[in-house]
C-alpha cells in the first residue's frame, strides 16, 4: 500500500486550516480522502468543490439515485466508499 505524506491536522495554517475547518463543519471530521490532500490545499479545495457541485448541485438525479451510483461504482473498483 502506497504511503502518502500529510501534514498533522493539529500543525495545519493559513488557506489549509480554513479547508480543515470547513470539512469539519460539514461531516464532523476530516476524512482520510481529504486530508491525503494536505500537501496541496487548492486541488483540495478543487476536488471538495467538484465532489459538492455532482453530489449537492441541480440535476435530473435524485440525491438517492447519486450516492447509489458512487456506490456501485466504489464497488466496481473495489474502492471502500
């Protein structure tokens, strides 16, 4: 399993505290996938942004039928969703 250096939550400033106090304030923690980002708190940003806008955006899919797709997807790609 591949190792990937982050920075301890409690070490974090600036723009990457402000990513880590809202991921706090959205699911109560910060989530490995997130926090793997800590090197590099714009694409942490990016990706945080990306995943709200497919997961909490308008769409013609309900937010049921879209986390059934991430889903079935994770489980395809044998990734733990």
């Amino acid at each position: 399993m591949p190792w990937i250096e982050q920075i301890p939550i409690e070490k974090v400033t600036g723009f990457l505290k402000k990513q880590f106090d809202e991921a706090i304030k959205r699911a109560g923690r910060v989530w490995h996938i997130v926090h793997i980002m800590s090197l590099n708190p714009r694409a942490m940003k990016t990706s945080i942004d990306l995943y709200s806008a497919i997961m909490f955006g308008k769409s013609p899919l309900t937010r049921v039928q879209r986390e059934m797709l991430a889903t079935v997807v994770s489980t395809e790609l044998d990734c733990y969703y």
